[in-house]
C-alpha cells in the first residue's frame, strides 16, 4: 500500500515505466535525442552512435504517427492551460509563458507532414542505413562513401547534420515539451513497497516515475496498464539462487496523468 513517508534526501537511482503505448513511443524518442546529441560534431570516434540514434529515430516515426500524436497531446494541453487560467490562485506569468510555448510548438508542428520523408532520399543515409543492420556492416569496404564523408572537414560534416537535424527538430522540440508538462503535473511522494511489492489500482495514468534509494541493492521490475501497476523489487545479485528482495522498500514515486 502506498504510505506517507519522511522525504529522502540519500542519492537516488531515476526510473521511469509508460502506461500508455504513446507514452512508451515518446520515451524511446526522446532516448534516442540524448543518444544523437545534434549539437556535438559527428567524427570517427562517435559516428556509430550518432546513425544508429538517427535511424532508430526515423524507423520510430515511420511505424506510428508521432507527429499527430503529439499535436494531439499539446492540444490538450492548450485546453487545460486556458481552464488553469479561470483559477485565482494560478501563477498567471508562468501560465502565459508555458500556453505561448505551447501554442508555439503546435503552430510548428501543424504544417508538417510525414517527419523524416525527406531523409529516405538522401543518398549517404539511403546507402548506409542498410549496413547499419548488418554486425560490422560499417567498414570501409562495405560503405566507402560513409569513409569518405568521415574524412570531410568537419565543417561539411556539422552542415550535413545541421540539415538532417532540421527535419527532426520541430517534431522532437514539441515532443520534450510534451513529455515535460507530463512529468510536471504529479509530485513525488515517498511510498513503501512491503517485501519488496507494490501493486495499486488508480485513476488512469500516463506514467510512472520512480526515485530509488542507490543504496538498495536492488532494481525495480514493473508491469501495468492505465488504471493499476505492480512493482516488483528484484536483487541485482541473488542470494541463495533467490532473485527477490523481499525487504520493505522505501522509494519516491510521482503518478503522471
């Protein structure tokens, strides 16, 4: 069961579980935009990385439509943004920046049409997303032009991914802005998870979002859908061939809508 516990002020190990298969798209998006860092030169040593965020990106776009999902969700939040503004005791200048960067984010994102078209006809990207399927597909032998461009002065390199950045940054943009108001609408309250579980069934809900003690020696598996999740506490090493913690289990935990 879910208690009141005094706060927790050791370091802590962030975890985060999506209820909601849109939410579970947006994570792996964003993800990958940590993976892809746009804003570090791409070169020998890191280009791996960078293709592979890139490529996962676009194969994630091409499955689902990210784009009207997330028009979708900021349009909701536009909504909620004017009911908040009905409220007398709301921070009325911090309300007027977060509705003028959502309606910014929605103007951007409306005239776009399927995210990422444009980069299957690169003809660099064409060659080498193939050969990034294959182990060890990237030697020079097999892509000569990916050898080439990673020879180019960094300049033509940074212009190239600056234009492939372009493509990808309206959509990404308004998704961290997304996923920011998502996470800033629960506060983490402590909660114990007796032996070692937690189940609850709640209102419907988006996200998890899990602070755990670093010093538990033991990672959280959880499950669930909407209106009820389990979290199971498992040793990262087990005991006598025994995987659960079977400890009470004090950890931070905000319920996102």
């Amino acid at each position: 069961m879910i208690e009141s516990m005094s706060a927790n002020t050791a370091a802590t190990i962030d975890y985060e579980y999506p209820l909601h298969e849109r939410v579970r798209t947006y994570l792996r998006l964003e993800h990958l935009l940590q993976m892809l860092a746009p804003q570090r030169p791409v070169d020998a040593t890191n280009y791996a990385r960078y293709f592979s965020a890139l490529f996962a990106i676009l194969e994630l776009c091409e499955r689902s439509d990210v784009r009207t999902d997330v028009q979708k969700d900021l349009d909701r939040r536009k909504t909620q943004l004017q009911l908040w503004a009905q409220h007398p005791d709301v921070n009325q200048d911090q309300l007027a920046a977060t509705s003028t960067r959502v309606r910014d984010a929605l103007a951007a994102i409306q005239p776009m049409t399927r995210v990422g078209s444009s980069l299957k006809q690169d003809r660099l990207l064409g060659v080498i997303r193939q050969r990034f399927a294959m182990p060890g597909g990237t030697c020079n032998f097999d892509v000569p032009q990916l050898h080439y461009w990673l020879h180019q002065p960094q300049e033509l390199r940074t212009a190239d991914c600056a234009r492939w950045w372009k493509e990808l940054e309206v959509l990404l943009s308004s998704l961290q802005l997304e996923l920011q108001l998502l996470r800033g609408q629960a506060i983490f309250r402590d909660v114990v998870a007796p032996a070692g579980l937690l189940q609850e069934t709640t209102e419907a809900l988006s996200l998890l979002r899990l602070q755990v003690p670093a010093d538990i020696p033991a990672y959280p598996v959880i499950s669930g859908h909407k209106t009820r999740f389990s979290i199971r506490f498992l040793r990262y090493t087990p005991v006598d061939g025994k995987a659960s913690y079977e400890e009470n289990v004090t950890f931070s935990l905000a319920l996102c809508p």
